[in-house]
C-alpha cells in the first residue's frame, strides 16, 4: 500500500484559502452551482445582498470602491453568522482578498455568504463576490473571502451548534475550515518568524536616484469618529466600516508615491484584536512600506481612543494592502523606487520584502494548478506551515468527495473507488475494535508501519517538526522484478479531532529534503495525497478508513486489486487491523509522547 500517488485537490485550495479566483466570465448557472449543488437545495445559513453600483460608491475611475464593498461584504457575512448563531456577533478576521475584477458603475454586484463551520464561539464565514452586467448578462466571479466572527452575549459564554455539510461542497469546507482555523490561530506568530528568518537585504543606494520618492511624502494620519450608524445595535464598530476606513488611507498613501488612481489587488489578512465602540475616535496611519517594480506595499494601522483618555490608545488592527496602476491597456505600469526612513522605515521596507516572498510562497503550495509544481515540493522552514495545511486539506478535500463507488466487499473489509477525469483514487475501510484515539497514536508514526505494512521495507524518522508534523524516510520493495526498490521522503502531519463529529486525521505526502537526495541504489517514489481518517463508532470500536490517489506507476497494482483480480489490498488492509487490534493496550514510552 505504498504511496505512490498524485492529486489535484490542491486547486481547490485555491479558492479555499487564498481567496484567488477565476478571472474569465463564467456563466450564471456554474456560478449558482459553485455555491449550492443539491438541487432545490438552500444553506440555511445562506444570506444575499445584491447592490447596483451608483456613481457614489465609485472612485474617481468610475469602478467600485473596495472599501464600499467590503462594507457589504462583512455586512451580507455578519448576518449569515448571525442567523446561525442567534445572536449578535462580531469580525475577528478576515483572511487574505485578491481581487481579480474590477467592478464599474451600472453594474450589480451579488454577495452570497454561508457559515462553512462553527467552532466553540467562532465561525468561518465563506463569501462568494460576483459581478453581473445587467446588458450583457455576463457575470464575473469578483473575489472570495473567508471570515471568523465570534458569537458574542452579553452574560453568558457562547457554545454555538454545530454546523451539519449536506453538499460535497459543505463537506469540504466544512473539513478544510478546521485546518484553515489552526492556521489562522497561529498565523502571527508565523508571519513574525518568518519574516526574522527571511532577512532580505537589499542596498538601498543603487537605485536609480530619478525616480525614488521618500516614503515619507507618502504617510497619512486620518481621524474618524464612530456614529451610531457606523456600529451595530450594541455599539459596536462595524469590522467592514474600519475596513473601508483602512483602504481610504492605504489608497491615498498609494496615490502620493505614484501619483495616479492606483489599483488594490490584495488584502493581507485582517485580525481585528479588539473591539471599538460608537464614541471612538480612530486614529489611521499608512505609508507606502516599499515599492516593487509594478506593485506597492502600504501598511496601515489603526488605533483607538476615548475623547475623555486621549492617551490610551487601544491597537485596532494593522493591515497590508498591495496596489499597482494600471495602465490604459489595463497592464500593471512601472512604478518608482521607495527611499525608505532610516530605523523603523528600513524595517518596514525589509519585512515588505520578505512578506511578498512569503506571499508568493503560500500561492505557490496553496493555490497552484498541479501541472505548475513538481510532485514533490522542497520542504523548508518558509513553507513548512503551509505544507502541512495542504497536506491535511488535501486529504480531507478526498474524504469529502460524494461520487465514491463500493467496489468490493470482502471480509468487512471495503473498498471504495473513485474515478476522475485524470486521477483514480481508492479507500479501504473497516471497522476495528480499538479506541480510535489508540488507533491513531499507532498509525501517526510511520516507524511502525513495516509491522504490517509489507510495502514499507523499513521508516526511519528524519525530522521531527513539531507535536504534529513530522518526516519520515520510507524504503519499499520494487513494484516488479526487474526494477529497482523504491524510496520516499514523506511528511506525516497528524490531527486530532475539533469536534465530536470530526475523524482523527493522518495525512501523508512527499517533499524533498536535501538531505535525502535521490541516490542510485532507490527509484524515488512520490506520494501527494494519501492518508487514514479514523471516526469514533463507540468507546472501543473505530472506523478506519485509509484513502490513496493513485498515479500511473502505481495504477497496474490499484487496478488489478479493484477488479478482483488481487486481494493484495485488502490483506495488507487487514494486517493493519490486526495490528490495531495487537497494539490495543500497551504503547510504545516513544509514542506516547508524539
Ligand atoms: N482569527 C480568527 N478567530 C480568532 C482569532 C483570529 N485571529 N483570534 C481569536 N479567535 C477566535 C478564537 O479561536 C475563539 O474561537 P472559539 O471560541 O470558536 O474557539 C474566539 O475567537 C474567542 O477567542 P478568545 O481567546 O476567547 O478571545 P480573544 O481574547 O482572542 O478575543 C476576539 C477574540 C475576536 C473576541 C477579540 O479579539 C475582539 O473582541 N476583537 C474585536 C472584534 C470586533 O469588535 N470586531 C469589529 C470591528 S472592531
Ligand atoms: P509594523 O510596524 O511591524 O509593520 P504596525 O502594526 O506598527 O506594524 O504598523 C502596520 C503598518 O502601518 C506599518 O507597516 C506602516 O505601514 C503603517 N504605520 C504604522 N505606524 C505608522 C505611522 N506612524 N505613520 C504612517 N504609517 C504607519
């Protein structure tokens, strides 16, 4: 049961987490579609808002301001959660926007909002942006957005019910949120790491001195007053209102290095650390951070105070927003250099760098089309979070696919197949008399895999990443006579269950490690999405359930095993069991502490 393996889930990644979408028109009735696919169908959390775009929600370019639209977007997201919740809630985050479209005057833009999931008092809020061309009946897909808002009662702590997915679509963002949630918990502390790892030096002095503007022309202090149509019912500031607030300033600060109406692209993540109520006064500053030869960076912050305490000013938010200017051919124009304030400035400039970098690197795992990557992708310390977040995904991408077929039934043992246009994939479950949670510990390290496994020679631990990720190198027998053996490098990241309806999750995929480099003596194997999930049936009784995506090389063995023709699978399956069931009470001191 080696890995040898493919999968393009990770497209999907690409609207899931990034926010990246098409940029071609798509027809209504896919985009209809992309959002409810059970006919007659309706999320119940769902909320609509559509808007006709009046020349006063346009800038000076005759197109949507983004602010505006934020406004709407967090608006037409706040209900959606609130109508699952029940009760006021607020924005905590919003994950990184790329916009693709333009929106123009004259034109209607449709906002579709659901709660993909509901945490403890949090909820992911997935938003769909479409525009239509009321003339034409052409529509655009304009944006995707993911945000948190936190459930919040006055008295009492919120517990909030759980979500139940019904589409193959709700059941994939239902499972991928979890996975997108631990990122975003821990995604300052990352970005903070990365950024010390990633020292960018640049010499600021060889820069052509024609056109370098001081970042200092650039800065913009604005103030705002909180009125009680800016807050909900509770007073509490709209996360949209200091949105829009944030891209007025980031826009003016653009404008002043490039002197025309520049363009947002991008919204890094928004985190809005604490509340702000109606009598706030916010105080917002950006400055252009560094300038790339067609984008910019502005980094804008906001704080606020009381009148009564003018010096206590609370930390609002801090976002980065990317902008270019295009031209009259709607191409991305050159822009001038950026003479950066010597201290706090040359550090914004260099952790700017470094973010575009890091930006450039997550696109690249988490959103990229599968013929663009090799299979396996360099593992190192810039890209291990994202790493692990598309392995996980993509397995939990699998799982939720809604056309697996049973193929065989033997000896409890099923197995399921599923065919795509370019992939066949398989899965295998029975259900074992083993505490899933024992299960788990068991099958998460890949060292004792060879006590069942006879694809699995031997598994020795190259690195161990942190509690829950860790890499293995796995050495396997030659698929066939005349070849030679098989090596892997793969990544293990393991999850335990959010709730009680979640599986325990063992995901696996290859990468490369410069320290494993292929050799003569191994035909490398690759593996990109394979993986166990093992749900909970009782107090000593689990599913397992262990899903594979089979790549050409290893398609032979796949298929001779679904037609019958092999029972290969389905022993080694039950060696697993078997194992499972040896293993039941006494762990090895080492796993314990996994
Ligand atoms: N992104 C997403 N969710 C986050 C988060 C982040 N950066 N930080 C915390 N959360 C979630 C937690 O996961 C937790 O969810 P759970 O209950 O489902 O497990 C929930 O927020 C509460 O976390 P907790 O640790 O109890 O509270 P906190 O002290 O971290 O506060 C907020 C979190 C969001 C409530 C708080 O920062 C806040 O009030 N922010 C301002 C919200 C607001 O008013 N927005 C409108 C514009 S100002
Ligand atoms: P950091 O300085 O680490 O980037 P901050 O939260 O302090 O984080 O600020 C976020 C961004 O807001 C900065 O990168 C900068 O672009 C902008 N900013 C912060 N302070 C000012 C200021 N006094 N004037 C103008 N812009 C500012």
């Amino acid at each position: 049961m080696i890995q040898n393996v493919g999968n393009h889930l990770r497209r999907g990644l690409a609207t899931v987490f990034s926010g990246r979408i098409s940029r071609k028109s798509i027809p209504r009735a896919e985009d209809e579609g992309a959002m409810a696919d059970g006919e007659g169908y309706r999320n119940p959390t769902e909320v609509q808002m559509s808007q006709l775009v009046l020349p006063c929600h346009t800038n000076h370019r005759g197109e949507l301001s983004i602010g505006q639209l934020l406004k709407w977007i967090d608006t037409t997201a706040c209900l959606s959660a609130e109508r699952h919740a029940g009760c006021p809630c607020v924005t905590a985050s919003m994950d990184d926007i790329y916009f693709e479209h333009t929106i123009s005057v004259g034109q209607v833009v449709n906002i579709k909002a659901k709660v993909n999931r509901a945490f403890n008092s949090s909820m992911e809020v997935g938003i769909q942006v479409v525009s239509e061309d009321l003339c034409s009946e052409q529509q655009w897909t304009v944006c995707k957005a993911l945000a948190t808002f936190v459930a919040h009662r006055e008295l009492s702590k919120v517990k909030l019910k759980q979500v139940t997915p019904v589409t193959e679509e709700e059941k994939t963002e239902h499972g991928v949120a979890a996975e997108r949630r631990r990122m975003r918990l821990v995604y300052a502390d990352t970005i903070k790491e990365l950024l010390a790892r990633c020292a960018i030096q640049e010499d600021l002095g060889t820069r052509d001195c024609d056109h370098v503007v001081p970042a200092e022309q650039t800065r913009v202090e604005s103030v705002e007053l909180v009125l009680p149509p800016h807050a909900n019912h509770q007073g509490n500031t709209f996360g949209g209102q200091i949105m829009a607030w944030m891209e007025n300033v980031a826009t003016i600060a653009a404008s002043r290095l490039c002197r025309a109406h520049p363009t947002l692209k991008a919204i890094e993540m928004f985190h809005f650390r604490g509340p702000s109520q109606v009598g706030d006064r916010l105080v917002l500053k950006a400055i252009v951070n560094n300038a790339f030869k067609h984008s910019m960076e502005v980094g804008v912050c906001v704080e606020a105070y009381r009148q009564e305490v003018e010096t206590q000013r609370r930390h609002i938010n801090s976002a980065f927003m990317t902008f270019v200017v295009l031209g009259a051919d709607d191409q991305p124009q050159k822009l001038p250099w950026i003479r950066p304030q010597p201290g706090e400035g040359e550090r914004r400039y260099r952790e700017a760098s470094a973010r575009k970098k890091i930006r450039l690197d997550r696109k690249y795992i988490v959103s990229c089309e599968q013929t663009e990557v090799p299979l396996s992708v360099p593992w190192d310390p810039s890209n291990q979070v994202y790493l692990s977040y598309n392995n996980v995904s993509s397995l939990k991408m699998l799982v939720a696919k809604s056309n697996w077929v049973l193929s065989l039934e033997n000896n409890q043992v099923r197995l399921y197949t599923l065919e795509e246009d370019r992939f066949l994939s398989f899965h295998m479950e029975m259900v074992v008399h083993v505490d899933a949670a024992q299960a788990f510990l068991l099958l998460s390290d890949l060292r004792r895999r060879p006590e069942w496994d006879k694809h699995y020679r031997s598994a020795e631990l190259v690195q161990r990443v942190d509690e829950d990720d860790a890499i293995y190198h796995v050495i396997s027998p030659a698929l066939s006579a005349d070849a030679r053996p098989q090596d892997f490098v793969i990544l293990a990241s393991r999850r335990k269950p959010c709730d009680s309806g979640d599986p325990y999750v063992i995901a696996l995929r290859s990468v490369t490690l410069p320290t494993h480099r292929e050799t003569p003596g191994y035909q490398r194997g690759e593996n990109l999405c394979s993986g166990f999930c093992l749900w909970r049936e009782g107090e000593q009784l689990t599913k397992v359930s262990y899903y594979n995506q089979a790549t050409p090389g290893f398609l032979n063995y796949v298929t001779t095993n679904v037609a019958g023709l092999s029972s290969e699978l389905s022993t080694t399956f039950k060696a697993c069991a078997q194992f499972l069931l040896d293993n039941r009470s006494d762990l090895a001191p080492s796993l314990q502490t996994l």
